[in-house]
C-alpha cells in the first residue's frame, strides 16, 4: 500500500427523482502501489456537471450508467504526485476523468487526460469556460446553431459555463443575444457582466410576453439546456429557417419518470415548422480539443469571456452543492475545491 488514503464518493442505490441521504456514499480506502506503466494523480478542483444525474439512473443514455458501488464520473484538475510512466513527471497539472475522488490511478497511456499548457488563467477555469463546458458552448453554438451576424440567439441556463460561453460567443459573432436565467441577480450578471443584449428571468412569470418583448425579431438560434416551460415559450416565437442545439435539459433531469418527460425533440419536433434541431455532444469535435481550450483560455485571459463560479470546500460538501446545482443554486460554474 502507498502512504495515501483515498476518499471518494460512490453511488449506493440509484436515487428516485431528488438526491435523497444514502443515495450517494463518503467512502476511504487506502491507495495502493503504483505498477509500471500507471500515474497517481492528486485532484485539486473537482467537476460538478449536470450530466451525472442522469448517469446515476438504471438506464442506457448516450453512456453507461454509474454501476452500484462505483465512483461518480467527473472530470478533474489534478496534479501527478507519483509517475512510472514516460508519460508523465511528477509535478504535471492535468484534466483528467477521475471521477468524485482525491487520489486516482490511470494507465500513462488514458485517453481524455490533458496536460495543462500554463496560460494565466485560474487551474479551475479549464473544468468551466475554458473547459468542457466552455467547448459545449462553442461548438454546440458555432457548428449546430450556425448564426449569423444579425439574428437573434437565446440560451438558457445563461448564467452557467455553458450559456456563458454561448453568449459571449454569438456577442463577438454580431448577434442579438438573449440569455435566460432563474432570479434577478443572476439576470443582471448576464447583462451587465456578460454584455448580453437582455436578459428573461423565467421565475418571475410572465415567461411568454418577457421573452417576446426581448425577441422583436423572432428567434434565429435557441440553444437548448433546460427543457420544459423556456423551450415550449421559445418554440412560439422561432423564425423559419431557425436552429436549436440541444445540448441538455435539467430541468428533466431529477423526473422519476423519464419515459413522461415532455422532452425539446417532442416540444420541437412537433410544430408544424419544426427548427432544424438535433442533440449532440462535445465529444464530437475531441479531435480539436487542445484548439479550442486554448482559443477559449486565451479568451479568459484577456477578459473577452467573463464568468462566475461557485466553490464548494472539500468532498464532504459536493453531494450537497450537486443537488443544489440542478435546483440552480449555484452562480455560475459549479466546483469543488479539494486541495492546492
Ligand atoms: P449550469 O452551471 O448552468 O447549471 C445548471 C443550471 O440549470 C442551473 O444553474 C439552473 O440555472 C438551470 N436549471 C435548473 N433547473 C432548471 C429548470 N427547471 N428550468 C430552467 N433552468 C433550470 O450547467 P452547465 O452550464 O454545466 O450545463 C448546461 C447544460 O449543458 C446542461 O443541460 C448540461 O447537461 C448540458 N451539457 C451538455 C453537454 C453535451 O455534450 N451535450 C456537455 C456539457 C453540458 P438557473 O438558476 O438560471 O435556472
């Protein structure tokens, strides 16, 4: 055995509908020696992605579920504290997929670890906005929504890594662009943080009329992240010709149905001019991984994209900051701080 102990955070039972105490487990286990060939890797910043929960359910999404027992899938900066690969020295930063753990162990030859290129920017910023999220929002937005200069784009969950790099993207490409977001903080940040052009708070009621009076044009680009009651107001005022990203919907994400879930693919599909939509994933375009997190962390350093995050200290607190993230309780990138 090694010096170190493991904490790490497993799936106990699948949880029905919310998060419930005992769904998801704090566990220790002592880390064990390295073989030839392996790296152990030190996580510092820890992932808090909507894309678990669904992983948490007993059913095939476009991945395997999390089995019982296992760690919860997600993504990390981490440092290398041991290497006996060529691969890797001691001392490397890296993103990795260590799952909700403080010490992982991968093969020298993974796929999906990167080195961090030092660019000043914040080592979390390369799980948000110059992260994956931050690579969902450029390309999900650049080669599935194709705007043009001009037309009007809305996105939802605005104020999140991935609406904020949709945002300021379509901004810089001459856009209208409207957010939508949950709460008047959170919609004052889009606008005058982020330089939206407006901003629709969908719990204050009133969603139809706001979001109309903040679309005179109609909608050329909806780019899709909750689902129900935004995407059923944004279907009333799409142009023709328009396009819709589906790139998630959490606010399906905790239905202890799923097979109920009025998704966007029915809510679009069908109108009677249904938007050209499709679902994708960030993972289509890993072959430009390292492009694009550098285009996105150089736009971070130099203060072209803005954001928020929310830091949750130590593993003990990410169950709680998760479950709160799909309620939206978090402001902006949604992170967990587990050593320096
Ligand atoms: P966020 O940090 O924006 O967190 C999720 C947000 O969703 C919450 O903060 C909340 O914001 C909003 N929300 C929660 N419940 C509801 C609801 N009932 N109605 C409307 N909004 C709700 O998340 P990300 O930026 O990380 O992710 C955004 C989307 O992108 C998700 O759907 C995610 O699954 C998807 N995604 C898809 C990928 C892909 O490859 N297809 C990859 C990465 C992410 P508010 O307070 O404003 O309501």
């Amino acid at each position: 055995m090694s010096a170190y102990t493991n904490r790490k955070i497993i799936l106990q039972r699948r949880p029905q509908g919310e998060i419930r105490d005992g769904d998801l487990v704090l566990t220790e286990a002592p880390v064990r020696e390295l073989r030839d060939g392996e790296v152990l890797i030190r996580t510092l910043w820890l992932s808090l992605d909507p894309y678990m929960r669904p992983r948490m359910n007993d059913a095939k999404g476009y991945m395997d579920p999390i089995g019982i027992g296992e760690v919860i899938v997600g993504e990390s900066v981490g440092r290398v504290i041991e290497s006996k690969s060529p691969n890797y020295a001691e001392g490397d930063l890296v993103t990795c997929y260590s799952g909700w753990q403080e010490y992982c162990i991968i093969p020298g030859d993974a796929p999906m670890v990167y080195k961090i290129q030092p660019r000043g920017i914040p080592l979390q910023a390369y799980l948000g906005v110059a992260g994956m999220p931050g690579r969902t929002g450029y390309c999900g937005l650049v080669y599935v929504g194709k705007p043009k200069a001009g037309e009007t784009v809305v996105v939802s969950a605005a104020s999140g890594p991935v609406g904020t790099v949709v945002g300021q993207t379509a901004k810089q490409l001459g856009c209208r662009v409207v957010g939508v977001a949950g709460g008047e903080e959170k919609c004052r940040f889009v606008v005058e943080e982020l330089g939206f052009d407006a901003c629709v708070d969908y719990k204050a009621g009133n969603l139809e009329a706001n979001l109309a009076a903040a679309c005179p044009n109609g909608i050329d680009v909806y780019f899709e992240n909750v689902g129900g009651d935004v995407s059923r107001a944004v279907a009333r005022l799409l142009n023709p010709g328009s396009r819709v990203p589906i790139c998630g919907y959490v606010s399906a994400y905790n239905a202890e149905d799923a097979s109920k879930v009025e998704t966007p693919f029915h809510i679009f599909g069908k109108l009677e001019n249904p938007p050209e939509h499709r679902f994708f994933l960030v993972t289509e375009w890993q072959d430009q991984h390292q492009e694009i997190t550098a285009l996105l962390a150089e736009q971070v350093a130099s203060g072209n994209i803005k954001y928020r995050e929310t830091v949750a200290e130590g593993l003990d607190n990410a169950i709680e900051a998760f479950k709160g993230m799909l309620k939206g309780r978090n402001f902006g990138k949604q992170l967990v701080h587990i050593a320096d």
